[in-house]
C-alpha cells in the first residue's frame, strides 16, 4: 500500500472558520493532540497576520517534534521571512507559499499577468528555499484555473526548488470526476511533478470536500490537507476523520493508507469542539454524536445478533469507548492523574492541584464523573485567560408567575460587587445584570446548551459568542445547573474580551486572506 501524507490545517484553514479563534495555549495544546494522533504536518498559522498568529506559531514549533510544523505566507519576501522567524526552532520547518492562479483572481484580486505569477510564485519559492529544503507551493484557486497555465505554475515552482506543490479547491466548486481528472492532467502535464509531492486541499461548499479529495488521491495525488471535524472557512474543510476512516475502512478497494492512530481521532475531535465551541452536528459521520447509535428496532436487532450487519466501523477504533474507567466521589489524586493522562493531559503539579479541588467540587454535585466532564474541567481551569471578573454568587428567580430576577454578587478587578436586575427570562436578567455591573456593552451574537454527557444529573455546556466593536470572543462555561452554566460562560467571555483589548497584538485578525 502507498501512503498517503496527512497535512493537518486545523490551525490555520480551521481557525478561519467564523468565530473559531484560539489562544495560543488551545492552540498548543492541540498541536500536541495533532502530533500524537500521527499527523506528518501540522499547519500552525499563518505568522505573517498578526502578532498572535506569529507567537503562536513559534510556541508549536518550539514543542512539536515528530511532525512537520508549517507556516503559511504569501508570495512575498516579508510574509517568507515572517513564516521563517517563527518556525525557524521547529525539529522539521516547512514554508508554505501560495498565490492564485485562475484568471477570476488574476484580474479582479491580483491585477497580475499570468507571467507576472509565475515570476512570483517562483522567487517567493526560491527565496524559501534559502531558509530550508522543506517547501510547499499552493495554487490558490487552482481548480478554476487554466490547465496549461497551472502545469506551467507547477512545473516553475518545482524547478524553483518546491518539494510540494499543492492544488486546492479553494471555493469547493470541483466534482470528483472533474477534480480527479484535473490531477491526472496535471501529472501528465507537468514534466518535473515526480519530483514533488502531489497534494490537495479541498473546500466543502457543496459538500463534495472529502469526495474530492479521494479521488484526487485516486488519481495519483499523495497528500491531503484536512481538518479536524472539517472546520474551516466558509463551509470548511476536508474532514479528517472522514478522509482517513474511508482511507482506513475501504483499504482493499482505494490501497492506501496513513500514519494516523485512528484511536486518537474521537478525542482531538472533543477537543477542537471544545476549544472552538463549534459543536459537532449530531449526524457527523465518524465523530458525531449518532454516528453510531442504531435507533430502529430491526437495525438494533441486527446489530445485537451481529455488529457487522448495520456497522461499517467499530466505535473503539475512533476512540469511542464505551466502557470508560468513571470517576466519582472516592476517586483519589492518584487515579484523577491517571485519568487526566489518558486523555492526553500532562499537567504541572500546581495545575494538578486547582484542578483536584475543582474535581472534588463536581463530586459533591454529581454522581459519575465522565471523561468530558474532566474535558470541561480542563477548558475552564487550565485554558482559562486571567480573570477580570469572577462570579461568586448567584440566585435567580424565575417561573410562570415571578418576573426573572437575578441577583448576583462578583469581584471585578478583585473588588467585591453586587447588584439584581431584570429580564425576559432567567438567563438575560443574569446577562443583564452582569453587564450592569461590570459597565460592558458586549453584543451576544450566539448562545448554545449542550448536555455534556446523558442522565438527568448530566452537566450543561453553554457556549456564548460575544462581540463589542471589532472584537469577537468565545465564552465557555458548565455546571449542572444551566443557568449558572451562562453566567460563567457570560463571564468567561467579557475576560476573553478584556484579554483580548489589553493585548491586540496577541488578537486573531479577523480579516486574514
Ligand atoms: O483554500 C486555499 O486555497 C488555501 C490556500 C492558502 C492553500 O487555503
Ligand atoms: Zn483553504
């Protein structure tokens, strides 16, 4: 079997998913999930948007050891340097260079001739060879560009010194026939390709993201550019777990396959979800939450009389467990750190410590504790950004004939508060009465519960998106009672938000490519 090269760009094409940005200390942390689910690169950003992107791309590359760390530039001398500085540590640097090909681009983006392309695409290539043997060169919009125009990129870019060259899809309008045969024209057509890896990044506009990549692959293509749990822009991404599982599952038919522990494929899903708080729809091949589960009678049937007869793919391999070592009251320091690191946690001793007593806390309030629960205690304690504002107390009161009411008391900037207030229900008088008090016009533009695990006594996960001005943050918060559950999700993102003011430079740019 060939193997196929999984490029992962969770960080770069999946942060530009609306409203998914990272901290750098999400953003390192799932770079240590990518490295360990056996991806062989890892795109770590874009160091040339802004000063965030930048930082957090060299804290990756500084830790990351068995994958290649890749940095995304522009054609040009300043985006290479910029990408150089901040991967320059890694155990393997990769520059990845692009610039658009197809004429739409050319004219109205661009307002560049074909020659003038060309010309760019090779110096930047030749420029990032200066730095490092290890150089991928995209086509942006390569599927709507000319053929004869983007074997002609291709075959400059190589001879510049490109080891990649990588054709994307950028707006998803390829159909796997189409697209699989563009790469057979490409490999006819480009006289040095042999002496570049063949990728493709595919988008999923019209839902075709996964397809096109298996028959790019098909067609001769070795390696694919994906996301976790598909994020990206607009529509997203190529799904990894997608790609791989079908890669994995159909491998007598397609004969290929990759590095990837399939059993790390279900947690570095939670843990995107979670560090994103782009919830996975329940009907998600491989990762949703019904990927699995078999509803009718005759399907339950069969697959109690045989798994095989309605399962394609046995949940374990994903790393769906179902018979998980459960935490609760009597559980000691010892087995929480066991637990901790079989979810992949390596923390210090004084994070071990916080979070133990967080954990004893839960304890009191519910019976089972469940590996997502340890998830969510993870995100609030250890990813937690500094606090401005910590909620102490709150009641409300709320019903058919009360006017919801919430009193609150908080400590802002360390000074202790406290004040009540309206709303229209429980909820918005506490968001009401936190704004009153902590003086911030924020904008709630999304606000989502999720049960984070079955049961009546199951904790609520909500996720709130602020906005105020240009800033946009995303607050998490849990608690089996769901209205407290907002208010720390309401209150983690005004900190996020007031991180974010004192340290633009460590701010997302929203307005990247
Ligand atoms: O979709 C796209 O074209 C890209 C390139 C920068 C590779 O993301
Ligand atoms: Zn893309």
């Amino acid at each position: 079997m060939e193997r196929v090269i999984i490029f992962d760009t969770t960080l770069r094409d999946g942060e530009q998913s609306p409203g998914a940005s990272m901290n750098q200390a999400e953003k390192l942390r799932l770079a240590i999930q990518l490295e360990k689910l056996g991806v062989d690169a890892i795109e770590a950003g874009f160091p040339a948007a802004s000063k965030g992107d930048f930082e957090a791309v060299k804290l990756i590359a500084e830790k990351i050891r068995n994958t290649d760390v890749v940095a995304l530039a522009r054609a040009s001398k300043e985006d290479i340097d910029r990408a150089w500085e901040a991967i320059k540590k890694a155990a393997r640097p990769r520059i990845h260079t692009f610039i658009a090909t197809s004429d739409i681009h050319l004219e109205h983006k661009l307002k560049m001739t074909r020659e003038q392309v060309i010309e760019a695409a090779v110096n930047s290539v030749r420029y990032a060879r200066t730095f490092t043997d290890n150089v991928e060169f995209s086509a942006e919009d390569g599927s709507r560009s000319r053929r004869d125009f983007l074997c002609k990129v291709f075959e400059a870019a190589i001879e510049a010194g490109a080891t990649t060259v990588n054709l994307p899809d950028t707006v998803g309008y390829a159909m796997p026939d189409e697209f699989a045969e563009l790469i057979s024209f490409v490999r006819d057509h480009t006289p040095n390709i042999h002496r570049a890896v063949l990728s493709v990044h595919c988008h999923n506009d019209l839902g075709l993201a996964t397809a096109n990549t298996l028959a790019g692959l098909r067609a001769g293509a070795r390696q694919a550019e994906v996301t976790i749990n598909g994020i990206g822009e607009r529509a997203g991404n190529t799904s990894l777990e997608e790609l791989v599982m079908g890669l994995y599952t159909r491998r007598e038919h397609v004969g290929l396959n990759t590095r990837i522990t399939t059993a790390e494929i279900y947690p570095a899903s939670r843990l995107v979800s979670m560090v994103t708080g782009i919830v996975v729809q329940p009907n998600k091949a491989v990762v949703g939450a019904n990927a699995f589960a078999h509803e009718a009678g005759i399907h339950q049937d069969g697959v109690l009389k045989n798994r095989m007869t309605y399962e394609i793919m046995e949940p374990e391999t994903v790393g769906i467990v179902s018979n998980r070592l459960v935490l609760g009251k009597h559980s000691g320091r010892h087995a929480f750190r066991q637990k901790l690191g079989e979810l992949g946690y390596d923390l210090t001793e004084k994070e071990l410590n916080g979070l133990f007593e967080k954990f004893k806390e839960l304890c009191d309030k519910r019976k089972e504790i469940l590996d997502e629960d340890i998830e969510v205690l993870v995100a609030e304690e250890i990813f937690r950004v500094p606090g401005t504002y910590e909620l102490d107390y709150l009641n409300v009161v709320s019903g058919t004939v009360a006017v919801p009411t919430a009193t609150v008391k908080m400590k802002i900037r360390g000074k202790a508060a406290q004040n009540a207030g309206f709303g229209v229900g429980p909820v918005d008088a506490t968001f009401n009465t936190i704004a009153k008090m902590t003086g911030t016009r924020s904008r709630l533009l999304r606000f989502t519960v999720n049960s984070i695990s079955g049961g009546m006594d199951a904790q609520g996960e909500v996720t709130v998106r602020l906005k105020e001005n240009r800033l946009i943050a995303l607050g998490r918060g849990a608690d089996p009672d769901i209205i407290t559950a907002s208010a720390k999700a309401y209150i983690n993102g005004l900190n996020r938000l007031e991180y974010m003011k004192r340290n633009p430079s460590l701010t997302p740019d929203e307005s990247r490519l």
